[in-house]
C-alpha cells in the first residue's frame, strides 16, 4: 500500500497504461482517496421525560403557590396563530368554564394555592369579563388581579374611579385573596412607578371610600438601588423580564429561561435585606435547555428558603403563558412532568422514584483521582467524597513536599479504602498529573472521577462559585453521588457524566460553541493531533464542541481508556487560560467517548 502523506491518498489499485515499444502493458493496483472524517459530539444520553399525572390532593403544606394566570391564552384562534396544538386543555371557545374548571382541578391537585390573573382593567377584552365572572361567581379556586397597563401613559382620577368601580366586585368576592385582611393588587405598569405616589394614592383613597384597604405590591423587573423604589408599596416580588439575559448567537436554548419559561416569586415585605433577597434569589434562575429535574431543583432552593425564612408565598409564573412556552399544563414532549415536579419542590418529596444498587455494584472497583494545589479546598472535598456508597480508592496529586504533609493529614477524615499521594512537577494544569498517576492503575477501576481544587484566579469570585457548582453536582451529597453511580449500572453504553456548563461562563461567552474561549485553530490542531495519535485514522473534531467545562467529571474507564496510553509533552504553569495541550484534552473527552461506542450525559442536580 502506498501512503501519500501530503494528499492523504492510498493507492490501492490503478490501471497504469505504458506505452513501450508499441506495446500496451496494463496493471492493476486500487486507488482510494481518503477523505477527512469529521467527528460530531452528537452522543448525548437521553431520557424519556414523559410522565403521568400524579396527584399531590392529599398532601399538607404551609406554603401558597401563586401561578400567573393569563385569560388571553384560553382563545384557541390565538393558540392556533402561534402553533400551539400540543397542550392539554385546548380551550373550547364554546365552553370556557369547562376548560377553567379542569384548570382549576389539575391546580388543586398539585398544591396549587391560587392564581394571579393578569387583566387590562380599564378595557378588559371578551375572554378577561368571562374569566373573572366564572372566578369570582361560579369557581371556588382562590385568585387575585395583576393589573396590566402597559399602554397607558396618563391614569388620572377618572380612570382610577373607573378602575376601582370595575373590579370592586371581585375583592369582594369570597375566593379573593387577602394580606392581613386587605385584598391583594399588584400593579404591572411601569408609568405608575413614574408616578407612584400620586397614582398610589388615588388608589388607597378611592378603594377606601368603596371597599377599605387595599394591599398593593409591585413586581421588580431587574437592578434597585434602595427602598425608596417601592416607596407606596405593601411588598414587592420577583418578577424579572424574560429578556434580561439576550438570546446567545447560534444557541437558541441559552435563555434567561428556557423551554417551560418559568419564574419563582418571592413575596417579601419591604423590611427585608434586599442584598440578601437577590443573591438568594435572582442569581441562581438562569439555566441551559429545560428538564423538569432542573425545574424541579430550582424551585426546590426556593420552596426551602421560603419555609426557613417563613414566607407565605411563592409565584411562579406561569399556569398558561403558551406564547412564550411558559405553561404548567401537560404536553406531549413531558406530560405532566414538570406540574409533578413543582408539586415534589413544593412538599419537599424526592424526585426520583425508588431504585437500588445491585449486588455487583458494590463489588466494583471506583478511583477518585484529585489534583490537590490549592490545599484550602481539599478537606471539603474529602468529606463530600465520604458520601459514595461504595468502596473506593483515592489517589492525590500535588507540586510539594509541604503540600504532600498537609495532604496526609487531611486523609485521617477519608473513608476511602487506600489512598496514594505523588508529587508532580508543576506544569499541565491538573490534566498532566491526573493521566501519569493513573497511567499504570487504570486498568483496576471500572469507573473513576476526576476532581481538582479549582480557583480560577483570574476572576476569583466567579471562579469560586464555578468551582462549587462543579462539586455539588459530581460529589454534592450521597443521593447525588448515589443517582449518577445508578445511571452508569442501569445503562451499559453511558460512559461519561458531566455537570451542565455553568450557566454564569456561558452568559459571559458570546457564541459559546464557537467562540475563540472554546475552538479556535490551536485548539483544534491539537485535538486533530490527539485523535490521530489515539485512533490512527485521519479524524477531525467538529464544529459543535461540547466538554466538561473545569474538567471534572466521573467516566466508565472503558470510554476514555486511551488518553492514559499516550505519551505528551506539557509546558510549565504559567498561568495560561487557553491554547496548550491540557486545554486540547479537556475539550477532547466526548470524542474519545464517542469513537469508544458510548454516551455522555450533562446533569443538572444542583448549584
């Protein structure tokens, strides 16, 4: 076989004419032009997400979900105009207090305390009259108003007459919602902010004449700088736009909020720390491609800030916004999933069912590997590690002889079944010793997990919070550690789990697929290289790039055998962010996964 390494052509066989004395010879030999074979990471393990409705009736709890709730959305023309055709309760224009009261059913069923209703109340259409007639008369389901005025830029005192005329029947109506016996009103107009207490008190002096106090809140929509914002207000809640954080170039599913557009809300009286209720709160909302397991995460942390700090409501919005595929209501893709999760965040109920180990499970061989530089972070980690079910054994690696002492000490707190320190040069990152300590031992582990004590000195605050997204979701706690070793035992191909990207690196990365942070032609030299060292075939990655994003995770050794088996040159730490072979590598994972015959599988089981 002849090999032209500048064309990448094998001859196999050719006709070769020679013309030699007038005569003709003719020979044979194959000719095949090997054409470069682009690699897609396209092995993402899926699940089938679909469930049945599960009823949550008879469960207790202290808490009252709110779901905005929007009339408009129960006109079946305009579902059609937007291609909806796939939800559960396809309004019936001939028949809407059917539709509601199936509405209203399922709600109850799921813990569901109420619904906010978002009204035009100074010209409420068609759909909004019947809907608050069949609220406040006929369905026995608690409900308050959010008024809805965008457009209007001049409210004055005739409007506002008008305005408490037109909806004094509903706060007097038995299923209104009160605060410390006053009705409920949030106002979702920005020109009354402008206004506010002049707009304000028009309003509590007009209702007072008719129907007493009222209780006024207000939805924040971003950034404030002090109380005086809501200065007239009874309290305030969450309720961010939905394009806080814009759509990121060529991936559509990195969204503020995304597939089930959903919002938790907390409502606060204004006497709270206001610093403490964002962080809390706002930071952590922002995810990549819905599952209802993330939803389910997301409102738990709420639900279970609510109770410590005794809050009475939380909002979600919302029961039926189609237009922006922010429904609560079964659908084909999920059927009830995610109304089933809601319901588990809110009674605090595991979102798993119940599931086991088997036997073999406890036989098998586990190796945790930890590149240990920055010595502050290691005793956390050797406690979660304390948590995996099974046996295992744990190797460490670090640059000193003074760090190897403290090391030794930290493991007097190790579960672990036998444990092995080595110091390594300081160069390649924790890439470098990760493959050379497990070069030789590979071969005994069935499964093994990569951590680091990462910093990200860089950008310190990001690179902490980074770095304990990347912890809680390989090593958070028993149940996380236990669901992930499940999912490698129930499935045979799935070799390698990762956290989901961290949402904050990915809101800071324009074009994250494509950008110059993740694939640029360094990078992709060198994983053409790696590939072509591993497979000795003319492989080439991709344009979609998918990685374990501060390479950490847990892997079947089978998937990424490989790596351990080649020989690498790596250069000195000199705090490089990009473009050196150790960053090649961390990017190069899911292909070796892929050309092995397995899966991958990002997670998301915690902040």
């Amino acid at each position: 076989m002849i090999f032209c390494e500048r064309c990448t052509i094998y001859i196999k066989y050719a006709l070769i004419v020679i013309f030699y004395s007038n005569i003709i010879f003719l020979d044979y030999i194959h000719i095949n032009i090997s054409k470069k074979e682009y690699i897609e990471i396209d092995n993402e393990f899926k699940l089938n997400l679909y469930e049945n409705d599960r009823p949550f009736i008879n469960e207790k709890t202290k808490i009252k979900t709110i779901a905005v709730y929007y009339p408009e959305y129960n006109n079946i023309s305009y579902m059609k105009y937007f291609n909806i055709s796939k939800q559960y309760n396809k309004p019936d224009e001939n028949n809407l207090e059917t539709l509601i009261e199936n509405q209203i059913r399922l709600a109850k069923n799921h813990k569901i305390h109420g619904f906010a209703i978002n009204l035009d109340l100074i010209n409420p259409g068609y759909l909004s009259k019947i809907t608050m007639n069949i609220f406040s008369n006929k369905a026995r389901f608690p409900f308050f108003i959010i008024w809805k005025n965008d457009d209007y830029n001049i409210i004055d005192n005739s409007i506002i007459y008008n305005f408490i005329n037109n909806i004094k029947i509903f706060f007097l109506s038995n299923n209104y919602i009160k605060i410390l016996n006053k009705p409920v009103l949030s106002i979702n107009n920005p020109y009354i902010i402008n206004n506010r207490r002049y707009i304000i008190n028009l309003l509590r002096k007009q209702a007072k004449s008719t129907i007493g106090e009222l209780f006024i809140i207000y939805p924040f929509k971003g950034n404030f700088n002090s109380l005086n914002f809501f200065e007239g207000f009874d309290a305030i809640y969450d309720y961010s736009n939905l394009d806080i954080y814009k759509k990121i170039p060529n991936r559509p599913n990195i969204l503020y909020y995304s597939g089930y557009i959903y919002k938790n809300l907390i409502l606060s009286e204004l006497n709270i720390n206001f610093t403490l209720f964002r962080s809390s709160f706002v930071n952590c909302k922002q995810f990549n491609d819905y599952k209802p397991e993330k939803f389910y995460m997301l409102n738990k942390i709420i639900f279970n800030s609510t109770y410590n700090n005794k809050k009475q409501f939380v909002f979600i919005n919302s029961w039926n916004d189609y237009k922006n595929g922010n429904y609560l209501e079964y659908d084909e893709t999920y059927g009830y999933a995610s109304i089933n999760a809601l319901s588990k965040s809110i009674l605090n109920i595991s979102y798993e069912n119940n599931y086991y180990l088997n036997e073999n499970m406890y036989l098998t061989s586990i190796a945790v590997q930890i590149h240990a530089f920055y010595l502050d972070i290691l005793p956390s980690l050797i406690e979660r590690l304390n948590s995996i079910p099974l046996k295992y054994d744990l190797y460490i690696s670090t640059n000193s002889k003074e760090k190897k002492e403290y090391i030794i000490k930290c493991l007097e707190n190790s579960n672990a079944n036998k444990y092995e320190i080595k110091i390594f040069e300081n160069k390649g990152r924790d890439v470098y010793p990760f493959i050379t300590q497990m070069r030789l031992k590979y071969k005994r582990y069935k499964y093994i997990c990569h951590l680091h004590t990462k910093k990200s000195k860089h950008k310190i605050l990001l690179g902490a919070n980074w770095s304990e997204y990347l912890y809680n979701n390989l090593i958070g706690d028993k149940s996380i550690i236990y669901d992930i070793l499940y999912e490698f035992q129930r499935y045979n191909k799935l070799g390698f789990i990762i956290p989901e990207a961290y949402y904050q690196i990915i809101k800071g990365i324009k074009d994250f697929e494509n950008s110059n942070f993740a694939l640029n032609a360094i990078n992709m030299k060198n994983m053409n290289f790696l590939l072509k060292r591993i497979f000795h075939k003319n492989n080439v990655v991709g344009d979609k790039l998918v990685f374990p994003l501060g390479n950490m995770f847990w892997a079947k050794t089978k998937s990424i055998y490989q790596i351990f088996n080649i020989r690498l040159q790596f250069p000195e730490e000199l705090g490089q962010t990009n473009d050196t072979i150790m960053h090649s590598i961390e990017r190069i994972w899911l292909y070796l996964v892929k050309l092995n015959g397995f899966f991958y599988k990002s997670i998301f089981k915690y902040f």
